[in-house]
C-alpha cells in the first residue's frame, strides 16, 4: 500500500537508503559484539567520572567548558553521557549507537551528493 502511494524518485530515494542501511549494518554489525578497546575507550568511557553519571547539566557544562585529553570535542562526549543515561556503561550499546550514527551520515552524504 505504501509503495503505491510513493512517487517513483521517492521510490528510489527510499531504495537507496535501504541499500546504505544494509551496507552500514553488514559493515559495522560485528562491531556490536565487541568489547571495549583498551586504546583510549578506558579515558573516554567507563574511566571518566563526568561521562558514567550520564546526562547532567554539570556534565554539558563541563563538556564545552574545556579539552579533554588534548581534544575539544563536546558533542562526543554530550553523546557518551546520553548513551549511558538510556543504557548504562555497556560497549554494545556505545556500538549501536555509533553503527545507527555512521547510518545517518551516509544518508546525509547520499542527500548532499545529489543536492550538488
């Protein structure tokens, strides 16, 4: 029912989507069963006082307030806290969140790329 209603460009953006979709999960998927790394996860993650208390308004404060580790990357770390506010300090889910992450990125690579 719905593929009748759709016009055939939004027929085919939809296909192409589905396709990144699978792309993405058949290249990240094994990712999902992966533990933390000990390269710099410990320093980012499960190590970071600010990051496991999950989403705080001391924690936003303190993510744009300053560098961390010689990086400024606040968004980053806005997006640790969110991850273990909904589902604690668990790898798998730091890995869904980032597999569902590359996905939005290569639809929105896809969307720019035909835009120009």
């Amino acid at each position: 029912m719905v593929s009748v209603l759709l016009k055939p460009e939004s027929k085919r953006l939809l296909l192409h989507c589905l396709l990144l979709l699978g792309l993405t999960v058949c290249i990240y998927f094994p990712a999902l069963s992966h533990h933390f790394v000990n390269f710099d996860d410990p320093e980012y993650t499960f190590n970071e006082v600010m990051v496991t208390q999950g989403l705080t308004w001391d924690g936003v404060y303190w993510s744009f307030s300053d560098y961390h580790y010689f990086n400024y990357h606040p968004l980053t770390w806005l997006s640790y806290m969110l991850d273990v506010e909904l589902f604690g300090v668990s790898a798998s889910a730091f890995h869904s969140v980032n597999l569902i992450l590359h996905f939005v990125c290569a639809v929105a690579v896809y969307f720019v790329s035909i835009v120009c």
